[in-house]
C-alpha cells in the first residue's frame, strides 16, 4: 500500500490554548521525521517568515502556497479535490498543522488499513473517555463511548464514533463518499455544517460517514496527538516527540 501526506499548514485560525512546543515549526518537523519530506503542501494565508519555514523541511517543488478564504475548510477542500486524481489504493493522509506524531506511526497508519478499515485516525481523543456532562463526546452513555477492540501486529485498536480533520483514507473510499464530504466541509471552518450553520467537525463523522456504516479505526494509546492541552493524547509524553 502506498501512503500520500497532504499537509495543511495556516498563520489564520482562531486561538487554541497549545503548550509552547506545539508550533508550525516543530509539527511539521515532527511530520518530517517520521513520514519523509516527500508531503504536498498548502501554505495558505502564511507569512513569509512562515513559508521559508517550510521551505527548510521541504522541497519547493511540493509547497503550493494560497490565499484561500474558506479557511481550514477551503484548503482541506484543495487537498480533497487534489486526492481524488490519485489511483484508487493509494492511502492520503490529511493532516493539520497542530500535530504531534510517534515513532512508527507511519507504519502503524498502514497497519489499520490491514484491519479492513474504510478511515483511520492516529489520535487517541480523550473526549472518548468522557461523560458529556464532564466535556466528553456526545454519543458516550454514562462515561466512555462504546466500541469494539481489535489487534494488529504492533498495537491495538478501537473503533471510533468521531475524530478531527486528520485522517486517512483510500481514494476509492474517498470517491464513494465524495458527496458526504462536501456536504461537511462546505464551510469557512469544517464545524460549520451549510444546512445547520453549528455542527461541529465531528458531524461528519457521527452524522455523515460512521451513521452511513463506515468503520473509523484508532490505535490505543494513540500515534498522534492534536495539539490542544485539554485534548492531547493521554499517556505519551509528546514534549520528546
């Protein structure tokens, strides 16, 4: 199977509370190290401070950089639009640029696919482990979300109701559910469903892909951790990531 990274990479976005060593710097050098440099990436609304940053890690030849108003929505949708031209077993990884990874994860994203799994993420969200009373995910029923557990050869898994924008894929899963996709992302940030105007990111997921039977598999404990210090990814001390 052969893997693709689509990277994503914004001085726009709206404020997260990130502990210091979660930057644009060091997430993509993070990526770097353990998916190579051979990423596509879309520097959009960057400074130029910025773009010669990513110029340090990166070939030139693999940097688009843009000026989109959709936001993450609008250049996640670039990325999309880009997969869907790739041959249908190829796997793409959509990642954003408040990620953190762990040694193998590249290997371990490959291995959840052997699992026969239509989507995967590497983040292991703590909102799984909560009541929603307590901030936790909405469909957990008095603590931790339901799911079954599965083996591979280097970790186990669970199956998952939600995750974020990061994700991995097959194009020919991609193209099936090409229509649920838009209709998710068609905002200025993916939260912003168009019909509802206030879904949040994890719709298209609960709402649009897992209620339409797709299977959405994560490692236990995770690969990755978004960058977000309510929500980084328990166990794993990601400052030496």
């Amino acid at each position: 199977m052969s893997l693709r990274v689509f990277y994503r990479i914004s001085d726009a976005g709206y404020n997260k509370v990130k502990p210091d060593y979660v930057n644009n710097e060091n997430c993509l050098k993070n990526c770097v190290k353990h998916f190579g440099d051979d990423i596509d990436i879309i520097a959009d609304n960057v400074s130029d401070d910025t773009f010669e940053m990513v110029k340090k890690y990166v070939p030139i030849s693999k940097i688009q950089r843009t000026n989109i108003k959709g936001g993450n929505a609008g250049s996640f949708t670039l990325l999309f639009e880009k997969a869907l031209l790739l041959e249908d077993e190829t796997i793409v990884y959509f990642l954003e640029d408040d990620y953190l990874h762990r040694e193998n994860s590249a290997k371990i994203l490959l291995e959840g696919f052997e699992l026969g799994s239509d989507y995967v993420t590497l983040y292991d969200h703590p909102d799984k482990y909560m009541s929603p009373e307590m901030g936790g995910n909405k469909r957990n029923v008095d603590g931790p979300e339901e799911t079954r557990v599965y083996c591979s050869k280097s970790t186990h898994w669970k199956l998952t109701n939600s995750t974020t924008l990061t994700f991995a894929s097959k194009i020919k899963t991609l193209k099936e559910d090409e229509s649920i996709i838009r209709e998710y992302t068609n905002g200025f940030h993916p939260e912003t469903h168009q019909k509802t105007g206030k879904a949040y990111d994890h719709s298209l997921w609960v709402h649009g892909l897992v209620n339409n039977g797709r299977r959405l598999l994560s490692p236990i404990p995770g690969y990755s951790t978004h960058g977000e210090i309510p929500w980084l990814s328990n166990f794993i001390n990601w400052e030496n990531e």
